[in-house]
C-alpha cells in the first residue's frame, strides 16, 4: 500500500467569479487511484461563501481524477459541491446538470496576465511599457522578461504529466500577458481539464511571488488588450455533415440567443468587447471567414471543407466558467435541427 496526497479541489461560492479551493487529504491504495476509489469528503462551506455558520457543512464529490507531478504520490481531485446528503447539488456548483455530449469537442484559449506589485509582469513602477506590437510571440528580455517562459513551461509540463490536453501556449499582445489551449472532448471534460489548469498555474506562481489576474480587461480602457478565452468547438455533425444551409441556421441562433451567451461568458466583458483589439461589441452579433473582429470567427478550413469543421466563438472571456461556457452553446446548437427538412419546416 502506497499513501496518496489526494488534493480535493472545487469551486467555491463567491459571485461573479468562483475561486479555486483546495486541501489535502491522506489514503491508502494500492496503486495510484481510480476515481471510484475516491470518498466524498466535506469541508466548511461558511468560509467559501457556501452555507451559513449554524449548518455549515458541505459535501466535495470527486468527478474526475489527475496525477500531480509537483507531489511524490499526488492526485489532483476535481469536485464539484453538494449539499449534506451528498446527493443535491449545491447552487453554487455549475456542473452538475450542464449539458454535455463527448462529441461535442471543446477547444479553450485561455489568456491572462502575470501579476507582481498591483501590476503586469514586466510594466514599471508608474506609467507604461513600450506599447504593445513585439509581446505577441515575442521573444528576448525586453518582450517577455526573465520568469515568464520559465512559468509558462513548467505549467506545460505540469498538465501533460497530469494528463491534460494542453495543446500549446503563445505569449499574447499586451506585455505580461500569455496564453494557453486546453482541448477536451465533451463539456465536462474539458472544462474539468481547464479547471485544473488554473489551479496549477495559480499554485505553480506561488512560489515566484506572482498571481494570475483573470479579469478580462484589467488595463481599463486604455490601448491595452483585454483576456478572452476563446472557445472553439465543433459537434459530431458539424464535423461530419455540416453545410451551408445548417451552418446559416447555426448562426441565427446563435443570433437570437445573444444575451444568453453573453450571461455566461465572464463578467465585465462590455469594457472588453468594444469593437477594439479584436473584438466585436458584446451587443451586436456577427460572425466572418479568418474574421477576428467578429463574435464567431469561421476558420478557412471550415469553407474549404464544405462547411464542415469546428467555429470559433471569441466572446467568452478570461474569467469565464468553461462549464457554463460549454453547455450555453451546447444549448444554442440544440435548437438547430440537423436535417433540412425539419430546419425548413422550423423556419415557417
Ligand atoms: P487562434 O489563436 O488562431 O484563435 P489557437 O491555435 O490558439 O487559435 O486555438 C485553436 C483551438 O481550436 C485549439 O485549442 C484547438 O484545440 C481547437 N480546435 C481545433 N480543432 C477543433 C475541433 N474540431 N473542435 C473543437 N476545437 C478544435
Ligand atoms: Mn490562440
Ligand atoms: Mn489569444
Ligand atoms: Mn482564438
């Protein structure tokens, strides 16, 4: 028998933006293990913003288990929340009833800035860098600094050994601030990998003095660009039958459901789509081929492939829920019917 550090971690109950939670807790196996191995476990939800002090106690449900490379016999342990009977759902837990479909291929670009001192890693103590233009993709000290690529790489490592679908990273436009992709398979699953990629790069900065500053336009309304995670995604249809006729119904949906996308696609993000820095304004819907200044950017291969393939949504922001993120378009594509006939006898 080994002794496994099993880290429980979930999502707390502040508004708008939940917080990473984390503690350790010590079991026995035989070998590293299985997620139906794993107990349920409480904490006290009146420090989380998650009960009241007089019945204060909480239920962390294990959904999905990862190896943590920072610890001898670590496993990271995503849980979602629920009430005493361990059974209910908390209200604060915005997985439980998502919709989710493993077809249904989510790819997430999560961007953000390196914090230290109340400001971007590499900005002076008052006023501004030199202005954005060399950051994206940049490399040497005077673009990205000494630790950040440090950071960014040992983050790279850490999700592979836990066997996360990090597909890759970029340093992005304004100066301290980076970029990386997470790509899952159905909703929960790649948000649950998104999840747990926040959680190692928050805990991974700890030790550098540096925090993770999410908000999706932390610079104001400056010429400063904001964080967006982008989410592309494409379902088994789309990528197997597709076509124009379904896709321009897509799109009209997607249309008409605007305020519902945009409720759950991070908060603050009127200061971040403005029309500017490669957004289109949260308010207006529209979608364009290799468009970046569009709601829904249409990759060329996408054309190419007769309308076939995955879109991008550019809206979500950086601190958007991917759970929530995920099952709004999940829940857009599922007014679409998928053959020709049932789209034009919906459209009469
Ligand atoms: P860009 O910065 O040009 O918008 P990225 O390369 O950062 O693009 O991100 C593209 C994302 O698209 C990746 O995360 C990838 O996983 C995702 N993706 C690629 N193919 C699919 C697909 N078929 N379904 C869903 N997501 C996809
Ligand atoms: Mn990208
Ligand atoms: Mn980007
Ligand atoms: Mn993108």
């Amino acid at each position: 028998m080994t002794k496994y550090k099993l880290e429980y971690i979930w999502l707390d109950g502040y508004t708008p933006v939940p917080n990473l939670r984390g503690k350790t807790q010590i079991k026995e196996f035989d070998a590293f293990p299985e997620l139906e191995q794993l107990p349920l476990w409480g904490f006290d939800g009146s420090s989380t913003m998650q009960a009241e002090g007089s019945n204060s106690d909480c239920v962390l449900k294990p959904v999905a288990i990862f190896p943590d490379a920072a610890r001898t016999n670590g496993a990271l342990v995503m849980c979602e929340v629920m009430m005493p009977d361990g059974k209910t759902p908390h209200p604060s837990n915005s997985r439980a009833t998502i919709l989710d479909d493993e077809g249904a291929w989510f790819g997430f670009e999560q961007e953000y800035f390196f914090y230290q001192d109340g400001r971007p890693l590499g900005f002076p103590e008052s006023g501004y860098p030199a202005p954005q233009g060399p950051y994206y993709t940049g490399v040497g000290y005077k673009n990205v600094g000494a630790i950040a690529r440090e950071i960014v790489e040992e983050h790279l490592d850490l999700c592979l050994a836990a066997g996360i679908n990090h597909e890759g990273i970029n340093a992005e436009v304004a100066k301290g601030q980076w970029e990386f992709q997470i790509f899952g398979k159905g909703s929960k699953r790649a948000a649950d990998e998104m999840w747990i990629a926040r959680y190692l790069l928050q805990r991974l900065t700890e030790q550098y003095g540096i925090d993770i500053e999410y908000h999706c336009k932390p610079l104001g309304d400056t010429d400063w660009n904001g964080s967006g995670m982008h989410a592309n995604f494409s379902t088994a249809f789309m990528r197997e039958t597709g076509g124009k006729d379904y896709f321009e119904a897509l799109m009209k949906a997607f249309d008409e459901n605007l305020e519902d996308h945009i409720a759950v696609y991070g908060p603050d993000n009127h200061l971040r789509l403005t029309g500017k820095h490669e957004t289109a304004p949260w308010n207006k819907f529209s979608y364009g081929i290799a468009d970046r200044g569009a709601s829904i950017r249409v990759p060329h291969s996408f054309i190419k492939n007769d309308y076939k393939g995955y879109l991008e949504d550019r809206r979500p922001n950086s601190q958007g829920c991917p759970y929530q993120i995920a099952s709004q378009i999940l829940k857009t594509i599922a007014l679409v019917p998928t053959s020709a006939e049932a789209r034009v006898s919906a459209a009469a």
